[in-house]
C-alpha cells in the first residue's frame, strides 16, 4: 500500500456507510427505545471489529485515516443523517483505528 494509495480506505468508508445505513437507516434513529438501543449496539460492535481489522492488518497512515473520516463522514451525512450522529459516529471511528493501528503486532 502506498502513502497516498487510497483505494482501500475509500473501500472500507463506503462499506461503513452502506452498512450503517442498511442496519441503522437515518429515519429509525429518532426513536429512543431499548430496540434502537440494542440495533446500534450491535451494529457499532459489527463495525468496530472490522474497524480494528483493518487498522491491525493495514496500519493506515495519518492521512489514509483522515481520509476514510472524511469519506464516512460525508458519506453518512449525504445518506441523511445528521450533523451530530454523523459527526459523533465518525470521530469514535477514526480514535479506534487509530489506537488500534498503534498497538504493536504480537509476534
């Protein structure tokens, strides 16, 4: 992977966004019932996992992180959802891939 090679960053934006949007639509999140709860829940553990993933196996640099933010990011939000959850949403995903993307390999 290159340091500017963004394709499989753009890849992985785009499949956070479609799976958000398939597992949480914008229209079920103004409801504050335990089954949004728990559909958020799941879907946030779903896609933290392949989050970590990617950020263990690929290591993104600083700019491929701040890249796949923006793309999830702009993506959500033309999806319909808004400002705050978009930009909540996006923010604890760019901390976790870039915690996880410190941690050092186990041999």
């Amino acid at each position: 992977m290159g340091w500017f090679d963004t394709s499989e960053v753009d890849a992985f934006a785009r499949w956070v966004v479609n799976e958000v949007v398939q597992r949480m639509p914008p229209s079920s999140l103004g409801t504050a019932d335990r089954k949004t709860t728990d559909r958020i829940h799941r879907m946030n553990e779903f896609v933290s996992a392949r989050a970590v993933a990617l950020a263990t196996e690929q290591r993104p640099n600083f700019y491929k992180r701040a890249r796949l933010a923006n793309q999830v990011k702009w993506g959500l939000r033309e999806a319909g959802y808004e400002k705050g959850f978009a930009d909540t949403f996006t923010y604890e995903l760019a901390t976790l891939i870039t915690v996880s993307a410190r941690k050092r390999r186990k041999p």
